[in-house]
C-alpha cells in the first residue's frame, strides 16, 4: 500500500479551514478561458456571506465573469502568508466550487456584509455593472503547513 501525504480530516483542521475562509479578504480564482479551454487565474476579493458561503464582487465587463457565466466550475485559493518567512510554511487552502451570478435583486441583502469586509468597494458596488457571487464549495485540499495536507468536504467547512 502507498503512503498517502493525506491525514485524516479532524476538528483541529476543519476549525482551521473554517477560519482562513473567514480571515480571507482575497483569493486565486481560477477558471476555465472559454476561447482556449486553458486555466485562467485572477485575484478577486474574498467575503463570507451570513449563511457562511463565500462571495465576491465582479464586474461583468472581467474576462473571468464571462468565463463562469459559460462553466460555473471553478476553484479559489486563499491564505495569505506574513510578510516574514516562508510563504510555503503557512496554511492555505484550495476550494473547489461552483459560482453562481446572483440575480440584482439580491444585491441589498449582501450589500451591508461585504461592505464590512470591504469598505473601499463602497465606491463601485452600486455600479450597474457589478454583481455578487455565490460560491458552493464542494471539496477543498487544505495545507496547513509542511506535512499537515487534509482533503475536507463542503460540510466540513460550514
């Protein structure tokens, strides 16, 4: 049998993934170019919504927007290091998602949550052209460090 860098997901790493998702003000989006089939990677802002899922805002006219509007799939990774020490010695995590555009009428109710992550947003999330969205994890592979390596489940996380 072959060794598996893997541990058994517990608490310990559950509580730490539910907290680097909470702390994230920022992630790696990376999605599908729909004109080439490659990976496409963007950094985007990072909130969680009330319900604990997280959200972003987008402007329709990103190249990324219009990537997932053509396939949802997509992943984030989140975790920033200090400024000082190894970047690869502290915990980040990869989440591997679904995105969901939110329709306009849902703007107001997110408005408040991610202001209060984002305050700098305030100059452009009333532009018509922005819209929230709602990312359903489905797995992640959480690194908590040199030799800490979890697979964890969207229920994990909640």
């Amino acid at each position: 049998m072959a060794f598996s860098p893997i541990r058994p997901t517990d608490d310990t790493a559950r509580t730490l993934a539910q907290n680097l998702m909470r702390s994230a003000k920022f992630a790696a989006l990376g999605v599908i170019d729909p004109n080439n089939g490659a990976p496409f990677v963007t950094r985007i802002s990072f909130a969680m919504d009330t319900t604990n899922q997280p959200i972003t805002l987008i402007s329709t006219l990103a190249f990324h927007t219009t990537a997932l509007q053509q396939n949802p799939a997509c992943s984030l990774l989140i975790g920033e290091p200090p400024a000082k020490g190894d970047p690869l010695a502290f915990p980040r995590m990869t989440l591997s998602a679904h995105a969901e555009i939110l329709p306009v009428d849902e703007k107001p109710t997110l408005r408040d949550t991610y202001l209060s992550c984002h305050p700098k947003a305030k100059l452009y999330i009333d532009f018509t052209d922005f819209h929230f969205v709602r990312f359903t994890v489905n797995a992640a592979a959480l690194n908590g460090g040199f030799g800490k390596a979890f697979s964890l489940t969207g229920t994990d996380l909640t």
